[in-house]
C-alpha cells in the first residue's frame, strides 16, 4: 500500500477533486476549503483530518459520523 503525506498541504482553491482516491492519507493541518468535487465519503477514507480546514458543508457532518477523524493522531499509526 502506498501512503500519501498531504500533511500541512495548501490544497488550493479550486482544485478539482473528483473521484481523487484518499484513502489512508494523512491530511492534518491540510487547507482543504474550496476544493471541489471534494466529498465526505472520500474524507472518511483518509487517516487523520486533524486541524484540516474544510468547508463547512464536509467538516460538520464527518465531525457528527467520523470523530476520531479530527483527534491528535497517533504518531505510530501515520
């Protein structure tokens, strides 16, 4: 398996996310508002989305679904 550090990436504004495969990635501290084609089902796949910004629309219900998406991941795990 392949893993992907986006950790502390500026993922721009704009960026087109459609059918991106993030499964296991590690996003903490990504910016990840305004990307599009971004969905909540690819953001429950990744690893951590610990201090990520996110739209309101994605961070609120993986916030309700996926707590443990937004603890201080352990270090060993990532």
């Amino acid at each position: 398996m392949i893993t992907t550090h986006f950790e502390g990436a500026n993922l721009l504004e704009g960026t087109n996310l459609e059918d991106a495969n993030l499964e296991g990635a590690n996003l903490e501290g990504a910016y990840l508002q305004g990307a599009i084609n971004l969905t909540s089902d690819q953001l429950s796949k990744v690893k951590t989305l610990y201090k990520a910004k996110l739209d309101k629309e994605l961070e609120i219900p993986l916030r309700e679904k996926y707590p443990a998406l937004f603890e201080k991941p352990d270090p060993d795990k990532l």
